[in-house]
C-alpha cells in the first residue's frame, strides 16, 4: 500500500461513519395529514328515491326509545347529547347516546344531519351510502346495514335528513354470528328513532 493511500483511508472511514450516523437519526420533520375529506361531487350521481316531504327537526333534542327491541337490549329512554350536537345556521347535526359508556353494556349512538336544502341532503347521501349493498327495506326513503364489530350500522335517509344509528354491543359479547342475529334489532332501533321526525 502507498503513503498516500495509507493517508487517505482514516479520512474514507470517518466519512463513512458520518454518513452512517446520520442515518440512524430519526426524522422529525411534520407527516402531512392525509385523511380525506368527503366531496360530494365526487360521490357516484346515482338516481335517489324522491323526497315526499319535509322534516323540521325531532320532537326533543335525542328522541325517547320506547320500543320493545329497545327495551329488550337495555337501551330504551331519553337519549343523551353529546358535545357534537350543534346547530350550523338551518341545519342541525343531532349527536345523541343511550346505554353504556363504558363498552361492557350494550349502546346506540345517533348522528343525524337535518338540512334545510333537499339538495343538500342528497348530497351528503350520496357520500354517506357511498359503497353500501346491504339494502333495509321499509326505514325512509333508502337505508343500508353494514356490519363494523363491534358496531351494526345502519344508515338512512328520510326526506331532508340523513343519518347514521350504530347499535353497539358489549365488547366481551361480539362475534359474527351474534352480529348477525342483532341486525334486525338495528332496524327496529332506527325505526324508533324515525319516528321523532317533525315534519315543518
């Protein structure tokens, strides 16, 4: 090996050790948020069943479940709202909760939008029902049921007013088959809930 050679390796090494060092530092700089957010426009424009009326909002602020499936799960009474309820001008997101808050009872949580503008109801709709096929026949105008343990979803919309009813069941308790067995019980629910809409 020459002099200059000889030189010339310690200072290779150290570059190479820098390199290696910088490497291992984690990086900090900010993850942008890619989350997207819902476009109506970019909704499939599919036909919709045409509105037959109007709602002005519910009876109370969360309605009372008084029906039998209600009351067979634990979940019947005034519901409770939550700090998402608010009014934005005419329109009214409903945010409501019955039964446990602690996932070890069975629950339903309740997100309504009340729009002034058909229109824009649809819209949201379109968004909302956006990739759903399981069909409930008989609750509004179009309603579709999904399965998202430990949640049985139902979503529908009614005129001006567009909803999601999530029936929750005791975490120890889910399984598909018992998922399953409660779907009808979504239905009913959300049926219940239905029938606190005032027309205006």
């Amino acid at each position: 090996m020459t002099r200059d050679r000889a030189r010339r390796l310690p200072a290779v090494t150290l570059v190479l050790i820098a390199a290696l060092a910088g490497c291992s530092q984690p990086d900090t700089s900010p993850v942008p948020n890619t989350v997207p957010t819902p476009d109506p426009s970019a909704a499939p424009n599919r036909s919709l069943p045409p509105a037959t009326g109007r709602w002005k909002g519910l009876d109370t602020k969360c309605p009372n479940l008084e029906g039998p499936t209600a009351r067979t799960l634990g979940v019947a009474g005034d519901g409770r709202p939550t700090p998402d309820y608010v009014t934005n001008g005419g329109d009214v997101t409903v945010d409501c909760r019955w039964g446990s808050d602690d996932g070890k009872g069975t629950a339903v949580r309740l997100r309504m939008s009340v729009y002034q503008s058909q229109p824009a109801a649809d819209a949201a709709w379109r968004v909302l029902s956006a990739g759903q096929t399981e069909k409930v026949s008989g609750l509004g105008d179009e309603a579709f049921s999904s399965l998202e343990p430990p949640d049985i979803a139902v979503r529908v919309r009614s005129n001006n007013v567009v909803a999601t009813v999530r029936l929750v069941l005791p975490a120890a308790s889910v399984t598909p088959a018992r998922l399953r067995e409660e779907r009808p019980s979504a239905a009913e629910i959300t049926s219940d809930i239905l029938h606190d809409l005032r027309s205006g």
